[in-house]
C-alpha cells in the first residue's frame, strides 16, 4: 500500500478512537453545570430537605450584611497594600459567591451610617421589581443581628390599612373619629366614638394614629381578617434563608387586638421582612428576595442554584397603589416630612415623591427604642424599596426618616439635579450596552 494510503488509515483510525473515548466518558467533555445537591451527595455533606436552599447556601447567607467594621478593616487593607478579602464576596471551601451588591451603592450606604453614627442599625436597599437585594449593611452583624426579629411597630398599620380596604372598602375609607391623645391607646379607646376628632385614612397613616388603626382591628377587621393578613404578608414565616421568622402575640381581648392593629403589640420583624413589606406595595404581590447572582466552583463551573418562588398575591394591584399613593404624606406632611425637606423647605429629592412609613417603639431583647423607616421611590412608579431600622439609646444623632433621605438623595441626585433615571446605575437598569461588573472582579477597586 503506497504510504497515502497507509496515513489516510491510520487518520480514519485515530478519529474513531478519539470518537470511542468521549462516547465512553461523557464526563471528559468541558464545563459541566452542576446542581448544588449533587456536589454535596460527593461530599456526604448533610443536606436541608424542608429548606429551599441547601445547608451550605445557607451557611453563607449568615454572613451576608457588610459589617463597618468589615469594610474599615477592607480599606485600612487597601491603603496598606495588604491582602483582605472584599467584604461583599464571599470565598468559602473553593466556591466562589457572585452577590447581588451593587458595590457603590454599598460604599455609600457605609458611609450614610458611619457620617449618622449609628451604633446599631441596618440598611437595606431592594428591587421592588424582582426582588434584588441592592445593598445589604449592618452596623455589627454580632451585637445586632439583621437576622433577628424585632418590633415591628407601626409598620402594622400598613398591612392593617390594606387589609381593610380589601375586606371592606367603604368602612376603611370612611373617615376615623377619635377623642383625645392619638396615640395612647385604652381599652375604650378600641371603639369608634359617637363625635371627636376626624381624619381620613390616609392621614391616619401619615400621623400614624394610634386609635383609628386599633379601630379598624377592632370594629372593621376582627381577629381571623386581621391574622389572616398578617400571615398573608409573610410576617409569621422567614423572608430568606438564614433569617428568622416573624412572630405575632394577639392576646385576648379588643383591646390587645387594638394594640396588634395599630403596632402597640409584641409583634417582630425581621429588617429584611421590611424590606419585602415596600416591595409588595408596588403590585400587591410578596416577592422572594435574593442576593446571590451564582456560584462558581474551583473549576469555575457554575452550579445550578434551587429556582426562586413566583410572586405571591397578596392584595389587588389597586389596592396597593392606593396604599403607596396615600403613604406619599408621610413625607410630606407626616411623620418623615421634616427628613425629606431641606432647610429652606424644600423637598430634597426635587419632583420624585417618596412613599413611606415610620415606626417607633420600645422593646426587649435587646433594649431600646427601635425606629424604622420603609419606603418606595418614585412613589408613582418604583425602582428602588428602602428599609432602615435603627436601635437608639438615650443618646442618638441620625432618625431612620433621616437615613433613608439621605440614601434616596444618593440614588436619584447628582450635582443638585434629581431625576428618576439615576437609580439606573444601581438597580442594574442599564442598557443592553453595558455589562454589569462582577463583585468578584478582582479589577474593581472599593
């Protein structure tokens, strides 16, 4: 055989050896997406059946809130020229955890906190459009766990509001008549009165009055409407992995129960249950929050991440943009006006509106005052859900109101103009053209 034919042979031959041995070892081919489970069934890693996300996710998702002290530490580093690893990535057993964390917008929420001086507080930025955790920082994860529950306060009022608009509209928007102090509460304070004081729904909630809401619990709504609701806004179960669920004491009488509907009662929270409680107001439907983009092996493989819930229904559409809408007088002539206007009286963010809700109550575990501050903005159409919860002592600088202005103004201004378009750069909004950074990107500088 002339040597031509002798190399054609020996080619045809090569080829289906080389065909045989990745027919015999799928395997062997290049990136393989792994599904998280499988790559602990090797391990014999132990594994969560009742929770949505495995034992190692959620060993990771301890560690999400950017701490001060992390961040100090992170540029006292960079300064130095030191290896420090960036407090908003995560390393762990040779996995890599690409965050949702906007990087700016993270620098400047520490440097909102650190400027207020808040000694224990949390601060969470959300995307009310698909649940994207934006910016998620703590001023000490140890002494004040953002994980933890706490009181909510009268962030209730909101979900007694919408529940009563849901149940029985006409009721909830006939005007609330009340006598004396607002907001002390007694036990016939519960009832509506023959004659007093009236005031609309909508300036109930921006005053944040005490009696209307525990009538509305008591005579509009009663025990099953008002805890069906409750539960209904996910306040009796965990908002995501690793942090604790809600919980709700109804007491006994109307009066407790006047006390569950206006915030008075022991009913707890966690920062990021706020968070998710703004959100809902954009459509009425509880979405899951999130704050892992991927994760990455040693191989950099992507692994298969469990898929998210769908949105659940909580309240029509409508109903929710009643309740956004009415909570734009919170900010302007309620409880968080002076926050958002500026010396002259001016409003601070110029034509967007923002749509909030202040609470503030004393509690246990630890002790303080507890002051929060949620949030929607533009309020006609949201981008961007705030939650701010702070633990004051007898000596405090900054209120929640205040924070969450100065972190919207951060948001939607630069250089003295506002515009609502400028969250783009933080809620990822940003064009087909341009590709988000990775946190992980080791090229990105703090």
């Amino acid at each position: 055989m002339a040597t031509r034919g002798r190399l054609t042979l020996w080619v045809i031959a090569g080829f289906f050896l080389f065909l045989g041995f990745f027919l015999l070892n799928p395997t062997s081919s290049t990136t393989v997406v792994t599904s998280l489970d499988e790559v602990f069934e090797e391990t014999n890693e132990p594994l969560q059946e009742a929770a949505p996300l495995s034992a190692f996710e959620a060993e990771l998702m301890k560690r999400l809130p950017v701490t001060l002290a992390d961040y100090a530490a992170f540029s006292a580093n960079q300064l130095l020229e030191q290896e420090s690893s960036d407090p908003i990535s995560e390393s762990m057993e040779g996995y890599t955890i690409e965050y949702s964390f906007d990087r700016d917008l993270t620098r400047r929420v520490v440097r909102l906190l650190d400027r207020g001086r808040v000694s224990d507080g949390h601060i969470i930025v959300l995307d009310p459009q698909t649940g994207r955790v934006l910016a998620y920082v703590s001023t000490d994860s140890d002494s004040f766990p953002p994980q933890g529950s706490y009181p909510a306060a009268s962030l209730v009022k909101i979900v007694t509001a919408s529940a009563a608009l849901g149940h029985d509209p006409k009721e909830a928007r006939r005007p609330c008549l009340y006598r004396g102090n607002r907001y002390r509460l007694s036990r016939s304070s519960v009832h509506r009165p023959k004659s007093g004081h009236s005031v609309s729904l909508e300036h109930a909630l921006a005053s944040s009055n005490n009696r209307c809401f525990a009538q509305m619990a008591v005579d509009t709504l009663g025990d099953e409407v008002l805890l069906e609701a409750l539960d209904r806004f996910g306040w009796t179960r965990s908002p995501g992995p690793g942090h604790s669920s809600g919980s709700i004491d109804r007491g006994e009488s109307d009066y407790d129960l006047g006390l569950l509907g206006s915030g008075l009662a022991n009913t707890r929270i966690t920062p990021l249950h706020g968070a998710q409680l703004a959100a809902s107001l954009v459509s009425g439907e509880r979405l899951e929050p999130w704050w892992v983009d991927r994760i990455l092996d040693s191989d950099q493989r992507e692994l298969t991440l469990p898929a998210r819930s769908e949105p659940e229904r909580i309240m029509p559409s409508a109903t929710a943009a009643e309740v956004r809408e009415m909570l734009v007088r919170t900010t302007t002539h309620g409880t968080a006006r002076s926050a958002f206007r500026d010396r002259r009286g001016r409003p601070r963010l110029g034509k967007i509106k923002v749509a909030g809700k202040t609470g503030n109550l004393t509690g246990n575990s630890p002790h303080g005052r507890y002051e929060w501050f949620v949030g929607l903005a533009p309020a006609d159409d949201p981008t961007v859900a705030v939650a701010v919860l702070q633990l004051q002592s007898n000596l405090w600088w900054s209120k929640s109101s205040e924070l969450a202005a100065d972190l919207l103004n951060e948001i939607f201004c630069e250089r003295k103009k506002c515009a609502a378009e400028l969250a783009d750069r933080f809620t990822g909004n940003l064009g087909g053209a341009v590709a988000p950074v990775l946190l992980s990107d080791p090229r990105v500088s703090p």
